[in-house]
C-alpha cells in the first residue's frame, strides 16, 4: 500500500529508543518511554493561505526531527508503526553534525 498524506501532514518513523538504561538496566518494552523523535518518511503538498497560494512546507523526506510528546496519530501502514502529524506540531529538525554523524554511520 502507498500512503500519501495531504496538506500538512507529516508520516513519521520513529526513532528505535535504547534498549537498556545507562547503568546497563535492561528496559522491557512496556515500561520504556517512546521516544520524541524520528526520521520524516513523507511530507504532503502543501499548506494554502487565505487567497489559495501554497505555502511550503519546511521539512521534506529524510529530516531527522524532535516532537512533542503528545504529538500526532499513530497508524500502521503495512505492518510497520508510524506517526501522522501537522508540520506545526513539529519543534525542530535535528542537523547531524562532527562525532554525532560519524556514530550514526
């Protein structure tokens, strides 16, 4: 199946939280907290103002981002959990910079 959101909206992967704590604590999955942010998976057209021009959206596919807590619907689209949300319920993107990007690689 494909997904295509509209407006406004933003699909999200959530971002795979740590699985033990830093004392080394193995977390089982009901007691962990989900994690505020995640990769951007699709972005929808656009936003419009009052006169029907488009407004560009500010984050596009592939932006790692953080989110409110609260924030957006979780679905599963073909058996994978994601999150569908308005652009404004985003706080920030994440710019991975020096030693953060070489860990992610």
């Amino acid at each position: 199946m494909t997904f295509r959101p509209l407006h406004d909206r933003v699909v999200i992967r959530r971002a795979e939280g740590d699985f033990t704590s830093k004392g080394g604590i193995i977390i089982p999955d009901t007691a962990k907290e989900k994690p505020q942010e995640g990769e951007v998976i699709a972005v929808g057209p656009s936003l419009r103002d009052e006169s029907g021009k488009p407004i560009a959206l500010d984050v596009k596919a592939g932006d790692f981002i953080l989110f409110g807590k609260w924030s957006g619907t979780e679905v599963r689209i073909d058996g994978e959990d994601l999150l569908i949300m308005k652009e404004a319920d985003i706080m920030g993107i994440v710019e991975k910079t020096g030693a953060a990007a070489e860990r992610a690689a």
